[in-house]
C-alpha cells in the first residue's frame, strides 16, 4: 500500500465528509457519490507534496488556510470529465446543461486519422545532417519544411512526446489552459524539468514546476504550442514593429523598434495565412496593417453571443471584426472543417480542423522524404570547432534508469525551442571563445523576457448569454491597440473560448459570483454557467532588460543539463496599459446587459511568460544590443539561426504565433535562397493529407 493509499484509508470517513461539504447532495449526486474519493486519491498520488495541506484540512475544516484550495480542488473534479474520476456518469454536465459535442454532431468518425510522420529512434540518428532544427512548433515546423523543400536533409529534435489526438482532446485538468496543479498532457512532466524563480533583489530561489503558473509553460510535443492553442491568428500592425518611435522609452523600459517593418514582413504573413490555414474577416481594424490578399477561408459561424456583443459595440462607438483563426471554416489542405465543439484552447482537435506546425509544416517536410523527427530528446548545447563556428549539437535522452548524451553534426543549426528553452541552450553552450553562452557576448542573450498581461472582465447576465458554440471567439474590437491618451500602447478585446465546466467554476468562484463550496454553489452553477461571460485580450509589453532567462547551475533536470532562472517583473506601464482595456471590456459588458460585472486587475508579481512568451534573443541591426540580425541569425554566426517567438522585439498587443510563422518563413527564405510558395488551390496552399 502506497503512503498516498494508507492516508486515504486512515481518513476515509473524515475527507468524504470533507469532500460532500464542497458538493452536497441535492437533486445531483454529492460529491463523494459522484467518485470524489477516488478522485482526490489520484490528485494525490500525482502531487504526493500535497498531503501536508490536506491533512490541515482534515484537522481544521474550513476554518484552515488550505480550505479555497481544498473546496477548488474538488469543485474541479465535480465538473471536469468524467475520466478524471468526480464526475462518475457525467451528472454535474447535466446539471449546467454542458457537453463536448458540437451542437450538430462530430458528422464523422472521431478522432480522425493523423497526418503521416517520420520518426526516428535515437539510436538509429546519422552522425551527421544538412541541418538540425531545434523544437517543432511553428518556428521549428516552418523552419523543417523549407529546408527539406530546400533539399537539405534535415533533423527535427522535439523535447516533448507525440500524443495522439484521442489523448490530447478529454481531459479537463491536464491541458495546459487548465491550472489545476496537475501537469499538462502535452507535457512536460512535472518530476525532472524543474525552473527556478529568484527574487528581483537576488535574494530568494525558489524552485519551480511545469503545473506551476510561474513555470511559464508552453506545450512540449510535436507541434509545440500550436497543437493545443487556441488558434488566433493576428497580424501585428504598422504601431507595432516601431513602438519605440511612436511612444518614446518610458523610463525603467527597454522599448525599441524592430529593425524591420510591416511592409518587410506583409508577403510572408499572407503566406502563413495560406500554408498553414486562416478563417476570419475580410475587414481591417484602425490599427492593423494593409492585407494584398484576403484570407483563404471566410469566419466560422457565429451565435447569438455575438450578436449580443456587436450590437452592444455599435451602441458604444466600438467597430468590430469576426477573429482571424487558424482553424478551417471549410474543408482546407485535405483536412476537414471545423465542427464547433467546445472543447478547443488547450485541447487537440478531435477533427483535425486546428491549424498547426504538426499536421501542416511538419507534414510538408516529411512529405519530402528528407525530414524526420526525434523525440523526447533534448539538446543540451550547441557544439561549436576551436575557430568559434558552429558545428552539430549535442543530444541526450533518457535509456532505462540512465540518460545517453550524442553529438550530431550539422552545417546549419536552427534554434526554435521557445523564449525560455531557446535563451537556455545558447547560455549552456559556452565555449572558450564565448565563455558567458553562445552569441552573448554583449550580454544579451536571455534579456528582454516577455509574454502578454491580458486584460479583461466577467460579467453576470440575467438570461442566457453563453450560446456554447465553439471555438468562442467570434468578435474582436481592435479599436484599442494603439493611441489610447497617455497609455503606452494597448490591446485587443475579443469574447472567450467556450469554457469547461470546471473553469466555469473558478470564473465565477474567482470573482465572487458564487460561493466556492455547499448547496449555493452548485445553485450558482446551475443559475449562472450560461448566463456570464468573459471578454479579454492581451496588451502590448514594455520590455525590460532585468526580466530575463538566465542558467542556475546548481539545478539540472533529467539529464543533467542546467535549468532556466526566470527573473524580473513587469513593468509599471504594463499594468495601466491592462487597466485601460479591463475598462473597456466593462464597459461593453455593460453595454451588452451584465447585470454585475468584475474587472481583470492586481499586481502581477514576477516577469511575464507562458503561452506567449517571447524577446529573449531579440532582433536587431546593431549586436551590441541584439542577438540576432534582421533574418535570424546568431550574430558572428553565419549558420546559427533563431526561429521562435524568442526574436521578436516587442511582442504587440496581439496573439503572436502568426507573426512567428510569418517571421520563420521570411528568415527560411533568406536562408534557402528563395523558398518557393506553394501553388494555391480552391482549397488550399498545397495539399497536406486526407483526414
């Protein structure tokens, strides 16, 4: 019996009475009834550290520090799926008339097929390759598939697993847009893959896991983060590659412009739009940028919410637009439309109708027959000769107990892991002639961290407001991205993502709308999962030099390789920026019929990163104060490339995966010489397989 088993036993009556004060029986099952025993005991032996606060709770009821925490630990499992063990029957999705399916039906056999794949094992790896790309998101998928399409033959190296759809599309507390303390399917696990979190002042070091906010997790599995995103796909504006020069450098920033423009970088968005797939308006806000082409797809359908929301814009002066999504509205690159289910930001898609680097760039470089991936393999640094230059990598991974460590060569190295894992490997691949990390020797490198504070509010409705029809995002106003007074910058304002049940819970919890356990609570759920909504957006970051990524070396991971310290916080402007648009969305809340409404707000402690994070190897013209130049590439490196959010200058008050496609394949295009595009068809850039 295991130490997590012997508890539970010992304080079986004690935690069911605990567990049915959080959900009580009423015309629904209890919570106990309804598997929250057995649920709790899985929680539990996945986060064993856990125990000590349970056993607070057992000792001091509601009247302990851990209560809220214990009370959302249940609640969430009362209406997560069914799998998860609290929600035996699905009777709490019942009750707040919720379910996964599309309101028409899946209309075919789900999960669909997947796209083809060329993995290979570690131990079958050449010694050598035309390129290695590092990480397979949207940086690291594009980057693959111009250069096999280039004829290079070329290595893929993905820290992460490939989980099929099936496994990424159910579970409500294990995705990573889910913060349950419980490590997300898309991983990566929570033993092993520790990060550090130090103080401003240096003082403090604490370490940090995946499940952890502060983390600042993003997907690690073939695909990166596009293969659980949401999907949203903006275009910065003209505003936004010269922030710097529009606003001025408020002091305590590091605000800078973009050492290249919209009009450098418009052909290689409209080609993103093309190869990987975007639905959405025709129309421009005030701040975006001159589109040559429209999208491929026109917007998905929309519900009533929406035009709840658009008439309630008319009557405050806001103009709107349908969201830009890398979703199909139509059958497109051989794979199926979009079946509007609620289960979408987070989650793979059961239909394969979400556009990402797994089953769109990825799946053209495979196609070539040059590419192949390796998986659950990392790079613990980048090898260069005695002349400075870059010659392969150095891989590890884990055999049985042990881990196995190989250099692999390479002509040309293409960095995309990610702000914080990209920054990492080049501060861990020090040599004699860069001895503080690879291309830092001014310092730069890991500097400049950011990711997106979001503002925002909920609001209370006295009828029906949620009309569960995915993915949820149907309206936008980008009035307010830019020119806002005294405000730096700005952001969009857009409506939700369907929500599950068991975020429901904590969006009206949070805000106080309902009580966080006994019979009023599940009356709130039952009143209020259909009639509240949130509307949100992210805002435009100042940047600063002192949020960073730096090395601890006296913390590893699995392998043994140096983990990430995050530090910094964010910058004051940043909060006011959020402030303005938490305003704004009240206002159209309002003006739409909340009846109560609660704005998104408080301190945000620590540096900005996560789903968006971006700037730690930012571009430039001048490498006294970039680390890469203009296309990519390393500075004093000719064959070292960087393709992530990592290059970006300032990170616009946008989603940002468009603008990394976009960027990747202007730098591949540079790179290859040309990168020729895909002929266009009716339905599509080029045909990537049949669903």
């Amino acid at each position: 019996m295991t130490a997590v088993e012997s508890f539970l036993d010992e304080h079986r009556d004690r935690l069911s009475a605990l567990i049915d004060e959080v959900v009580p029986r009423d015309d629904y099952p209890s919570g106990t009834e309804a598997g929250g025993l057995e649920y709790l005991g899985r929680m539990l032996a996945e986060r064993p550290d856990w125990l000590d606060d349970v056993r607070d709770v057992i000792d001091s009821g509601d009247a302990s520090e851990h209560w809220d925490w214990f009370a959302e630990l249940v609640a969430g499992g009362y209406y997560a799926d069914p799998a998860n063990g609290g929600n035996a029957d699905a009777a709490s999705w019942r009750m707040v008339d919720w379910s996964p399916e599309p309101p028409a039906g899946w209309g075919v056999a789900v999960p669909v097929d997947e796209a083809p794949r060329r993995v290979v094992h570690p131990r079958d790896l050449e010694g050598r390759y035309d390129a290695i790309v590092i990480g397979s998101g949207a940086g690291g998928g594009t980057a693959a598939a111009g250069l096999a399409e280039s004829g290079r033959r070329v290595l893929v190296v993905e820290a992460g697993a490939w989980p099929s759809i099936a496994e990424l599309s159910h579970d409500h507390l294990r995705n990573p847009r889910s913060d349950w303390g419980v490590a997300p399917l898309s991983g990566p696990p929570n033993e092993g893959n520790p990060r550090v979190s130090e103080s401003l002042d240096g003082r403090t070091r604490l370490p940090i896991r995946p499940s952890e906010g502060a983390w600042g997790n993003n997907a690690f599995t073939a695909g990166g983060g596009t293969r659980v995103y949401g999907a949203q796909a903006w275009r910065f504006g003209e505003l936004d590659f010269r922030m710097a020069s529009t606003y001025g450098v408020p002091e305590g920033s590091a605000l800078s412009d973009w050492p290249i423009s919209y009009a450098d970088l418009e052909p290689f968005y409209e080609r993103a739009e093309w190869e990987v797939g975007v639905s959405g308006s025709r129309a421009e806000g005030p701040f975006d940028g001159h589109r040559e082409t429209p999208l491929p797809m026109p917007e998905l359908p929309a519900g009533p919410a929406r035009d709840r929301l658009a008439k309630a814009a008319t009557a405050l002066g806001f103009t709107t637009l349908h969201v830009p999504l890398l979703v199909n509205s139509t059958e497109y690159l051989g794979r199926h439309a979009c079946r509007q289910c609620r289960l979408c930001i987070g989650f793979a898609c059961p239909v394969d109708a979400k556009n990402g680097s797994q089953n769109t760039m990825l799946t053209r470089a495979f196609a070539t027959g040059n590419a192949s991936i390796v998986l659950e393999t990392r790079a613990s640094r980048i090898r260069t000769d005695h002349s400075g230059r870059v010659i392969g990598v150095t891989l590890v991974g884990a055999e049985g107990d042990g881990v196995w460590t190989r250099d692999i060569d390479a002509s040309e190295v293409v960095v995309s892991a990610g702000a914080t894992e990209s920054a990492r490997l080049l501060l861990n691949s020090r040599s004699a002639r860069e001895p503080n990390g690879l291309g830092n020797n001014a310092d730069q490198v890991g500097r400049h961290l950011q990711g997106h504070l979001y503002g925002g509010a909920v609001g209370l409705f006295d009828d029906i407001v949620e009309d569960l029809i995915g993915p949820g995002p149907s309206i936008a106003t980008t009035d307010y991205r830019h020119r806002n007074g005294d405000i730096v910058g700005g952001g969009i304002i857009v409506n939700e993502f369907v929500p599950t049940p068991s975020n429901t819970y904590r969006y009206l919890s949070g805000p106080g709308f309902i009580p966080r356990a006994g019979l009023d609570s599940k009356k709130g759920m039952r009143e209020y999962a259909r009639r509240f909504m949130r509307i949100m957006g992210p805002i435009q970051e100042m940047t600063n030099a002192e949020s960073r990524v730096r090395i601890d070396a006296s913390t590893v991971d699995r392998y043994g390789v140096p983990v990430a310290k995050l530090s910094g916080a964010v910058h004051h402007e940043d909060l006011r920026a959020r402030d303005f648009t938490s305003t704004k969305s009240a206002e159209w809340l309002r003006a739409a019929g909340a009846t109560a409404v609660v704005e998104f707000g408080g301190d945000r402690p620590g540096p900005s990163v996560g789903q968006h994070q971006a700037g730690t190897l930012r571009m430039g013209a001048d490498p006294a104060t970039s680390v890469v130049d203009p296309f990519g590439r390393v500075w004093g490196h000719d064959n070292l490339r960087v393709m992530d959010g990592s290059v970006h200058v300032t990170n616009g008050g946008v989603n940002p995966v468009l603008t990394i496609f976009a960027t990747s394949i202007r730098s591949v295009d540079e790179m290859v010489g040309g990168w020729a595009a895909p002929a266009r068809t009716s339905t599509g850039a080029a045909p990537a397989h049949a669903g």
